[in-house]
C-alpha cells in the first residue's frame, strides 16, 4: 500500500484496514512523516490518535 493510500485508509471502518494503514505510515520514513504531521490536526479523533503516536520519529543509540 503506497503512503497516499494508507492516508486515506486511516479513518476506514473496519479495523483491520486502519491497522494496516497506520503501520504503512509508521515504516514510511520521513516522507510518512511529513504526511503524519499533517494528520495530527484531523477534525477526525481516530486519525489524530494513530498519526500523534507515529508523527515523532523513534531515536536510536
């Protein structure tokens, strides 16, 4: 699934669809990012949640 799919995907109604999306958008590097950022201010609840907890990117030791 390409990133701009998993975008649009992430308010779906079934579950398993919003899962699937939200980890496309997890491993799409800083590209995904870009989009979460974006997510994060969504009039929808359930897009805020998944693209807050994605939209900082994981540090490393």
């Amino acid at each position: 699934m390409s990133l701009e799919e998993a975008e649009k995907i992430l308010s779906a109604d079934d579950f398993t669809v919003r899962e699937k999306a939200e980890t496309t958008l997890r491993s799409g590097g800083s590209e995904a990012l870009v989009i979460l950022e974006q997510l994060v201010r969504s009039d929808d609840p359930e897009v805020r949640t998944r693209a807050s907890r994605n939209a900082t990117p994981t540090k490393t030791h």
